[in-house]
C-alpha cells in the first residue's frame, strides 16, 4: 500500500484509512486491492477514496471506523428504485411540469422519467426525480 499525495491525509493517515477500507469492504462481503487514491474490488469495480479522505480529515481518529463503514455501506448498497420509496418521498420528489401545446404527445416520458402507473384512459403517469 503506498500513500497517495491527492488525499488531504499523512502517509501514515492514508495507511489507516487503507487498513479500515479493506476492514469494511470485507464486511460488506467483498475483497478490495487498494491502489492509492482509490480501490477496485474483485468484480473490477473502483471505488475512490478522496471523498472519503476528506471526510475524515474532518473527524477525530477515533471516528474514522465509523466514517468508513457508513460510507462502504452505502457504496456497496443497491441504490433504491421508485417501489422501495414511500409515498411522501415520492410526492416530494415530484416536480409538475408544464408544456406548450406543441409538446411531445401524450404518454411520451421526459428524457429522465420512469413509468410509475397506467390511468384508466392509457395515459402514462412518470416520475422525473429532482
């Protein structure tokens, strides 16, 4: 494991924070190489380290598990789909767009948009998250 000058941490900082990532990721059930500013897991995924670095720059050593582990847990966990939010989250989420009369027609979605229901008269209702 080498340093990396990009990360905002001591040599021996970046070494800890390289022990505690490789300690996290195989929690998460997954084996990491740690390549400096960023590592790769055995399914060729790279997951960088600067955010994460600075993060704990900001905290007190005693901290940095805590950090690390919050932050693989949410680099390793499925990202949620419009059927895992609940309703409030949905509607807060929703932005009312209004279009000219010469807009795409009816039941065409926006670039960015998920089909969420059907109406009765077959009109598609999307979803476009902020």
């Amino acid at each position: 494991m080498r340093s990396e000058p990009d990360l905002p941490l001591s040599s021996f900082q970046a070494r800890r924070l390289y022990r505690l990532v490789a300690e996290a990721f195989g929690e998460a059930g997954l084996v990491v190489e740690v390549l400096g500013d960023h590592v790769v897991d055995e399914r060729g995924r790279a997951h960088g380290l600067r955010d994460l670095a600075a993060a704990c720059a900001t905290e007190p050593p005693a901290a940095w598990p805590q950090v690390v582990r919050r932050h693989v847990r949410a680099a390793v966990s499925p990202a949620p789909t419009l059927a895992d939010l609940d309703d409030a989250t949905l509607e807060a989420s929703c932005v009312l767009r209004l279009l000219p009369a010469a807009a795409p027609p009816t039941g065409t979605p926006p670039p960015n948009a998920s089909p969420t229901t059907s109406s009765p008269s077959s009109r598609s209702t999307w979803a476009t998250r902020r």
